[in-house]
C-alpha cells in the first residue's frame, strides 16, 4: 500500500486546533464526568489538561501505527505540531539542550499523566526520546496504585504513549504486543520490579542504559503497559448522532472516534449523501446507500436514520459484530444490514494487513504480483449480481473506501453503473490507483483534497451519473471508457 502517506489518508487526523470545542458533545457511556478534587494527590490539576487525552487519542496512536519501526519523518512532523500547540503560548525555541523540559507545561506533582504524555511526544521532535521515555517510567513506578487506577478512570492514554515510544526507544520491530491479562495491581508490581531489575544493571554501566538491556526491559513490560492501556480504553462512545461500539483496544479509527467524539467517514462522504439525500427527496423517497469498507460503520451512525435502505460490506467479521452492536443500540435495524464479505470484480484476492491495523487490510488480485508472499485467497462479490433492484429503483450513493481497490469493486458493479443505477459515487483516491478512470463515459466527477497539518494531504473523488452526452474530465486529466478499459468479465 505504498508509504506512510498513502496508509489510509482519509483516516488520519492531525488537526489539533479544531478539537477542543467538541469535548462537551460526548463522554464515554458509562463514564462519570466528576472533576477531580483537591485530595486526590497528583491527579489534582488534570482537569486543566484534558484536552491532551483527546489531542493523543485522536491523532498520536493513528500517526505512530502509520510509522514503520525505525522510521521517524511522520512521528517527528506529529510532535512538531503538539509541540507548538502545548508550547506555542510561551514561545519558546525548541531545545535539545532541555532535556525534554522544553516548556512550563504540567509539572510532575501538578499532573502527572499529563506530564509524562506530554513530554514522551515532544521529546520526539527534539532528540531526546531516551531520556525522556526512561524519566517516564521512573515516575510512574514511584507513584502507588491508585494513582495509577485514577489515570486509567480519567483515560489517560499514559501506559499506551508509554508502550508505543517506550519501543521505538528500544529499536524494536513490532511496535505492539499482547496483553498479560490481570488487574492494576499485578501491572504496578510487575513493572516496579523489571524496572527495579534495569537499574542494578544500569548502575554496572556507569548509568548507561545498553540496547540490549533496554530491550529486554521492553519485552518484559509491554505486555503490562498494554493491559493498562486497554483500560483506558472507551468500548462506547455517545453523543448527539446516538453512540458507537468501538475496539476496546488501541486501533486507528477507533481512536479517532474517542478522541475527536465524530465519525472518521471519508473526505467528500458527507457532501455526496446529502446530495444523494437532495436527489431522492425530489423523487419523493429517501435515499437507498450501498457502502463497502464502513469498517467500525461511523458514516452510517451518523445518517443511516436519513435514509430507507443502507447495506454495508465489510471484510473483516470483527468489526461487523461491532457493527451490529451499533445498529441495535440505535435501533437502525429496519434500515440498515452488514454483510460480512470480500466484494470486488468476481475475482479471488489476496488481504494483507498493514502495520496490525485492521482497517488498513488492502486487497490484491490474483495473479498480481504485488500478492506475492500472501497464500490465503478469498473469494468476492460482484454488486451487480448480488443487489436486488425493483424496477425503476436506484442507489441513490455507492461508497467505497477500501484502501486502493476501489477500482475492483466499480469493476463488479458495471452493469448498474452503464445503466444508471448508479446515480453517484464517493472514495478516496489512493496512490495511483485512480478509480474514477474505469467509470463509463455517463459518469461526471470531481476530486477534492485536504490537508491535515503538515503531514497527511487526504484526496478523494465523487463521480455522479449524467443523462446525454459523456461528460468531459478536468483539464489536463486523462480518463478511459469503464466498459473498455475494465468493463464486466
């Protein structure tokens, strides 16, 4: 799936300013919303800094899952931006010079977690992550339990921020490990004791920590920083649209959706439904939507109750499950149905995941010798035989945000679209993989862009079907005949 960049760009976040004004719309279902009070030691003070929980959860795990182990370009670009948002106010040269105490921001007895946080992330961007990741734990294994139990009940991503850097520190290959399993507890003495273990040995090297020393650390603990860290994480998360089932784990759009509180649809998904929505009303009807790849099924929590049809389709069985728990818990039942399949162009393909991260499963045809390596073929669905249309009935919007294969899919549905059953269709535009290129000649579209911060530029495109002559593509831009270049098999 090509760099960094092209890793899912329409699901990537890196904008900071735009966040903080959202916090008021959702909590997590089930969570209590009291502030901290004055005897609850050095959780005193966070309330000041929650914003940083959201500014982590929404873009750090999404940003350092789309870094491969020992790349730092895109991580380094992340903590340049937080950086200036938590240090801005002072303006103040990043130095290295500081030892990671670059800025005023919380003290240790002022907030601990945010403290820790904070100083991991920018101590990315300026040089001293060792440093500053060993600082990190020292303090936490001083803390006693229950401090470490009222960060995981305000959800403070500390332990995973901790494991994730903790690891690149440590010039680890996998980034992720799984869980040990237990209670706060059993975390606390377990990693009090391997860090205990590290310092004998440190103090035989004149106080320098050796690789392989830091690494054996790492392995030991990972596994408890994980535990921690799925504590802290939301399963649900409510708000005006109803709420959402998400992973109870760190995963990119479920991160996303805790920390931004709104759904990680695709560029140019919003604009395109109410479109379609527009369209169908002149007709007299809601809008019947087909979507492939809706993953964790945000774009349908927040306007599936708009339409008279939604079916979705998704590869990966986990995600569906938590699908239909969304569903159910908004009562969309009548409307909306996932199916749990691969849909393409009739073709087997070959999945591939990148970087553990489900919703970065891309697919590749057989026969593709970019499948090479991968032994396990799954079969596909073509839509234009599997959708059932009563006579003179329309999908109203296609969209299809499967990470590159965007173009299979269009492929398999070339019946509906010649024929204008198709009346519009949305999804992102990844590497060169320019799916509108296969649509027939009575498609019109266009292609928009944002960027997120300095790092992540999203693209995407909507086509929507035309009546009479075939529609002439942007200047400067070449297309073929769907029905030439891939048409049906």
């Amino acid at each position: 799936s090509g760099s960094p960049k092209q890793r899912a760009p329409s699901r990537l976040s890196l904008n900071f300013a735009a966040v903080g004004w959202k916090f008021s719309t959702f909590i997590p279902v089930g969570t209590a919303a009291a502030a901290p009070t004055a005897d609850e030691g050095h959780m005193d003070g966070c309330k000041h800094w929650e914003w940083m929980i959201h500014h982590t959860e929404g873009s750090f795990f999404s940003v350092d899952s789309a870094v491969p182990a020992g790349e730092w370009n895109l991580l380094n670009l992340y903590a340049s931006d937080f950086y200036s948002v938590l240090c801005g106010v002072f303006n103040r040269p990043m130095d290295a010079g500081d030892n990671g105490m670059i800025c005023p921001f919380p003290q240790p007895e002022g907030c601990w977690p945010a403290h820790i946080v904070g100083s991991l992330i920018v101590s990315v961007a300026s040089g001293t992550l060792l440093n500053m990741t060993m600082q990190g734990v020292e303090l936490a294994v001083h803390l006693p339990t229950r401090e470490w139990t009222r960060a995981i009940n305000y959800r403070w991503p500390v332990f995973g921020v901790l494991s994730r850097i903790l690891r690149r520190a440590a010039n680890l290959k996998d980034l992720r490990c799984a869980p040990a399993g237990g209670n706060v507890p059993d975390a606390h003495k377990a990693i009090g004791s391997a860090f205990s273990d590290l310092m004998k040995e440190v103090r035989l090297h004149a106080l320098v920590v050796q690789e392989h020393q830091l690494q054996g650390f790492t392995r030991t603990v990972c596994p408890y920083l994980e535990t921690l860290d799925r504590l802290t994480c939301a399963p649900w998360i409510g708000g005006a649209h109803g709420k959402i089932r998400l992973f109870a784990h760190r995963e990119v759009i479920s991160d996303r959706i805790r920390g931004t509180g709104q759904p990680a649809c695709g560029l140019g998904v919003d604009a395109e439904f109410e479109h379609a929505h527009d369209l169908a009303a002149k007709r007299g009807v809601l809008p019947r939507i087909v979507e492939v790849g809706p993953f964790l099924c945000d774009c349908l929590w927040v306007h599936a109750k708009r339409t008279r049809r939604w079916e979705a389709f998704e590869f990966n069985a986990g995600a569906a499950e938590l699908c239909a728990h969304t569903i159910h818990a908004n009562e969309l039942q009548a409307v909306v149905r996932v199916v749990v399949t691969a849909v393409g162009d009739g073709r087997p393909v070959h999945m591939a995941t990148e970087n553990g991260e489900a919703s970065w499963t891309t697919s590749v045809l057989e026969g593709d010798g970019d499948a090479a390596g991968s032994e396990t073929l799954v079969p596909t669905l073509r839509l234009d035989r599997y959708l059932q249309l009563d006579p003179g009935e329309v999908v109203d919007l296609l969209i299809v945000h499967t990470n590159g294969f965007e173009d299979a899919i269009l492929r398999g549905a070339m019946r509906l679209l010649r024929a204008g059953r198709v009346r519009a269709v949305v999804g992102p535009i990844i590497g060169e993989r320019f799916w509108p290129s296969v649509l027939p000649k009575n498609f019109s579209w266009e292609s928009s862009s944002s960027s997120s911060g300095n790092a992540i530029t999203h693209s995407s495109a909507a086509a929507r079907w035309t009546v009479g002559a075939p529609a002439l593509a942007p200047s400067g831009v070449s297309r073929g005949d769907g029905v030439e270049a891939g048409g049906e098999r």
